[in-house]
C-alpha cells in the first residue's frame, strides 16, 4: 500500500482514531522516502572518496621511489668543492 493508498482510505474511514492511524502511516512514508534518499546520497558520496582515493598507494610508492633515487645519488655523489670567495691567507 502506498501513501496515496493510505490518503484515499483516510477519506473513506471517517473516524477520529482511522485518521490519526493514516496520518501517521504517511509520516512514516515520508520518514522511509528521506531516510532511502539519505542512504543514496551516503552511498553516492562513499563512492566518490573511493575514486579519489584509489590510486594513493600508487602515488605514494612512487613519491618513495623518488625519494630512493635522491638519496642513492646523494650517497654516490661526490664531494664538491666549495664555492666562493676566499680572503687570502686563510
């Protein structure tokens, strides 16, 4: 049964206590409606992160890769000479 299920037999019962019980029947329609809408966007938003964070582990092996590399150059390199002015008699 729907919420216009409900409204329609709300029409044709007319006691106090049928109207109270479809009033509240449809509240818990539009509780239901907002609470799968909320989940959807949860969803949507869950889905989101994950493409932005899919490809981290690979940036991050590479960013440590690079640094590897720098410091196995720096290790290998050799002294340099120093540069700039001299006062003589040093």
């Amino acid at each position: 049964m729907s919420s216009h299920g409900v409204l329609q037999l709300a029409n044709i019962l007319r006691s106090e206590r049928a109207t109270k019980v479809s009033i509240k029947v449809i509240e818990v329609f539009v509780k239901m409606r907002e609470v799968i809408t909320d989940t959807l966007r949860i969803h949507l938003d869950i889905e989101i992160i994950k493409k932005k964070i899919e490809n981290q582990d690979k940036n991050i092996e590479l960013v440590f890769s690079y640094l590897d590399e720098l410091m196995e150059i720096k290790d290998n390199s050799k002294p340099r000479k120093p540069v700039g002015f001299k006062q003589s008699g040093q």
